[in-house]
C-alpha cells in the first residue's frame, strides 16, 4: 500500500498526470525491506508533512478527497525519508520496513538465556 500510495503520488504530482521515468528498487536481508523510488519530475519538498500528524477522522468528516498519502506512508513503514537532487535524480524516496522476527531467530535468542 506504500508502495502504491508512493507511485500515484510520483504521477500525479512529479509528472503531473504526463509521462515520466520512474526507478523502483528493492532490498531485503533478515532485518528489513528497503525500498527506493526515484523520479525526474518536479522537485518535492515534503517540508513539516513527515512530522505533522493527521486526524484521520476529522479529515473524512469534512470530506477531503486526497492527502494522506504520506500519512499512510509513515503509518505503514518504519523509516520514510525524501532525498533530492542526486545525480540520477531530482526526487528520491526511501522506505523502510522492519521485518518481525521469525520463529527460529526467537528459539535462538532464547537458547542460553536464564529463565
């Protein structure tokens, strides 16, 4: 749902409704899931967005369609950071999500532990 809230977001604003490049990568290890979307289209400064909260449900009683993208981002993901103007780039979004634990990692912390 990131993912996708991130992608609308790169054709609707970065491109405006136009074509446009988009790079997706992915990275994943034991720990968490990286993901990385770099776009070329209008620069975005997500400014006080990633630190301002959201009350959801004042935002659907007054029946505003559109702009919680971020706000899903941030409730869905453990990090979200924008990065602008690389090399390859004009904006970059990064998103981290921790991954839980699996059953043997927890069996294996536990041995040796005192009980």
């Amino acid at each position: 749902v990131a993912v996708d809230e991130a992608l609308a977001n790169v054709v609707e604003h970065a491109y405006q409704g136009g074509e446009g490049e988009v790079t997706i990568g992915f990275e994943v290890d034991d720990a968490s899931l990286r993901v990385q979307i770099r776009d070329k289209g209008v620069r975005f400064n997500p400014g006080d967005r990633l630190s301002t909260e959201i009350d959801i449900h004042e935002h659907i009683r007054q029946g505003l369609k559109g702009g919680l993208g971020l706000f899903l981002m941030r409730r869905i993901m453990d990090e979200v950071h924008f990065n602008h103007d690389g090399p390859e780039f004009v904006n970059e979004l990064v998103m981290v999500k921790n991954l839980p634990e699996t059953d043997a990692e927890l069996k294996e912390g536990s041995e040796g532990s005192p009980k």
